[in-house]
C-alpha cells in the first residue's frame, strides 16, 4: 500500500496507482532517509493539497511527487491529455511544489499567438536568470543569448543558432551547479522552433546533472523537443477523465451543487470524466435545474463555442453524420459525406476511427455539432444516411425519422 496520498485520502493500492498514470510505478529509494524526509516535505506543499482543484489526482500526484524527488526515473515527464483534462492544474501544482523545494525553477507557459516569435519560450525560462553570474558561460555565447533576448542590442550580424544553443546548454549546467533544477514547460507544441531547438539541444547532453523536464501536450504528433529527447529519458503520464465520485465531488465544492447519481452519470458519460467540461454543465445545471428522466443534459454556449471553434466545413459535415448515424463504418460515412470530409474530420481529431467504425472525438462533440445543425440539414443527412447504410433496420428508421434525433447522444 501507498503512504497516504496528497488529497487527504487514507491510502491506495499500487495497482491502482498503477492503472491511474498508465504505466509501472515510480520506484521509490526507501533504504534513502533523505529521500524519505524530502518526500514528507513536499507532501505538506500547499500547492499539492488544494482538494478543489486535484480533486481525484491522487496517482498522477504521487508520480509527480517521485519526479519532483528526482529518484531514479527518467529526466523528463509529459503530462498529455485533452483541452480541460487537467494538466495546467497539476502544472501549477508541480511548479508551486518546486518552487519552495528546488534550488532552480525555469517556467514557461506556451502559446500558440506567440508560436511565431522567436526565442519567446526561452525568454520566459531566463526571465530572472542573471547570465553574468553563470561560470561556465563564454562571452560570446552570453552576448548570443543577450542578443536573442532581446537584452541588448543586435549587432551587424545575427547571433550564430549554434552559439544560442550552447549558450542555453551552460546555463543550464551552471546553475545545476547549486542544486536540482527544473524546467517546465506547459502547452509545449506552442513552443517556438527556436527556443525548441535550443532547448532539445540543451537536454541531448544534460545526462548527469541534476535537470529534469515537465512538459504538458495534447494529444498529437511529438514535438521536436520530444523527438530529440531519448525515449528510455522520457516517460509519458497520460491524464484521463475524472471517476464518477470525483465529478460529483467536484460540482459540489466549486459551485455548491448536489446532483443525484443519475444526473451525475449523465454528466460524466457527457464529458467523459473532463473538469472542464463538468464545470460548465454544472454552471448551466445550476441556472435551470437537473433534466428530466430521459432529457438530455444542456449544453452551454460557451462549450458549444469551444467545441466547435475552428472547424472546417468538410470536418463538421463528417462529425455532423457520425452524431446522427451512430457508429457508421468507414464505407458509409464516405458515402454519405466523401472520403475527404472524412480525412478532414480525423486531421481535426472531431472524429476517430477504430477498427472499421467511425464515432465523435467526444460525445459533446456530437451534441455541441448537433445543437448547430438547422433541422434541414439533418433531414437532408438522414436521407443520405437511409441510402448508405446496409441493414434494414437502420435504413428504416432513417426514412421514418419525421423528427431527427440523433442515435449517437449525450442523454446517457
């Protein structure tokens, strides 16, 4: 059994801790008593025991914490989960946690307006990093950074890509020098490509210091970061949906409200376990009260807004047929909408494919795309989908449908 967890719960299993970061546990130096002390430190951190915002976080904290220990894991941590999912939450929490028990703490936050501008990452990591202090940083390497930061002024020649790199590589190992270091960085597929390839340059060669990297993403294709970091030095903790318990917890302690076991089922199925998601249903419950039996939940405007922003045509055509057809296989749904919309809506992660079947990305995808959807369009979809489909029964009750209600729903 595990010591007592961060949240004030008694104690979990290690199977459970297991399951709960997808992966082996962490192991810990028990034999090290000053491994043991420094542990017990963290734990009392007050960035760890916010119960409102961790709220059923216990095994990615315990990870975090065994991270945040510098044991005997890897270098760099990737909390990775959907938008809403949790991962600036446990971010903040990590980095307050770090930063009464580390000597070093370079902490940036990503975003994709400033993706273009160069060095803006590494610019937030220095912010506060005196480059005259660092020993081992060569003058021309500490005028490069100077110059990439905008610390003073460019000369007739731009700095050399190779002296900024190294010249991040030394500051770095300077300051391990007087302790552990971390480097976090939130959002990190919005990190500019310079400050990317510097930083991926920096982490090849920081093997023996005391340096690790916490990075969150969403799900995607790896960074160049990522890419250039070795994969037995990384370890990936997915962030997963919230159980049904945690949920209700979680609408109870943030916005007072008590849901039966139905309605919160409801809005976990909805949302698949997202705080965010949660948060937002849970504020529009407030406002208009528990549907009734068989109703589905309502969805705010502002998760309608989310969930549909910077959708292609072509893309909300394919998530509109899933959301009414139900788990269409890939054949009919390129009937109904052609094989591009389909290409279109996997790109932009609105519909996923598993096995020969097609389905929403998340049910409030269906639902925030069907809200959206003129009762036109749906009958002209129904028609379409009446025509592809291969079973009588689903092809009659297409053409029997006067009123379209989609098949693929969040009424749980």
């Amino acid at each position: 059994m595990l010591r007592r967890n961060l949240c004030g719960a008694a104690e979990m299993s290690a199977e459970k801790h297991s399951a709960a970061v997808k992966g082996e546990p962490y192991p810990t130096p028990l034999a090290n008593p000053v491994w043991r002390g420094y542990e017990e430190s963290l734990r009392q951190s007050p960035a760890l025991t916010d119960d409102a915002h961790l709220l059923g976080r216990e095994g990615e904290l315990e990870a975090l914490l065994r991270f945040l220990g510098f044991d005997d894991g890897p270098q760099t941590l990737v909390l990775s989960g959907e938008a809403g999912i949790g991962k600036s939450t446990l971010f903040e929490a990590a980095v307050g946690t770090a930063t009464s028990s580390l000597t070093r703490i370079l902490a940036a936050r990503a975003a994709e307006a400033e993706a273009a501008l160069p060095f803006t990452t590494l610019a937030d990591l220095f912010d506060g990093v005196d480059f005259d202090s660092c020993d081992e940083l060569p003058e021309p390497q500490r005028r490069a950074l100077d110059v990439a930061l905008v610390r003073r002024e460019a000369g007739s020649a731009p700095p050399a890509t190779r002296a900024i790199a190294l010249g991040t590589l030394n500051v770095v190992r300077s300051l391990s020098r007087e302790g552990q270091v971390l480097i976090a960085v939130d959002d990190v597929p919005w990190v500019d490509s310079q400050s990317g390839n510097a930083l991926a340059f920096a982490a090849r060669r920081l093997t023996g210091e005391p340096v690790r990297f916490l990075l969150t993403r969403r799900p995607g294709a790896a960074t160049p970061f990522e890419a250039a970091v070795e994969r037995d030095a990384m370890r990936p903790l997915a962030v997963e949906g919230l159980s049904l318990g945690a949920i209700r917890r979680l609408l109870t302690m943030r916005l007072g409200l008590t849901l039966s076991r139905r309605v919160a089922r409801q809005v976990l199925n909805a949302t698949l376990g997202n705080p965010l998601f949660a948060l937002e249903i849970g504020r529009r419950l407030v406002e208009t009260g528990p549907p009734p039996i068989r109703e589905a939940l309502p969805l705010p405007e502002s998760l309608e807004e989310l969930l549909g922003a910077d959708a292609s045509a072509p893309a909300r055509r394919a998530l509109q047929a899933v959301a009414l057809g139900g788990l269409l296989t890939v054949s009919e749904l390129e009937v109904v909408v052609g094989a591009g919309a389909l290409e279109a809506g996997m790109a932009e992660r609105l519909v996923v494919a598993f096995g020969d079947r097609v389905r929403p990305a998340h049910p409030l995808l269906a639902s925030a795309v069907l809200e959206r959807t003129s009762m036109h369009d749906q009958r002209r979809l129904l028609s379409s989908l009446a025509r592809a489909v291969q079973e009588p029964s689903r092809r009659s009750w297409f053409l029997a449908s006067n009123k379209p209600v989609p098949i693929y729903r969040c009424d749980c």
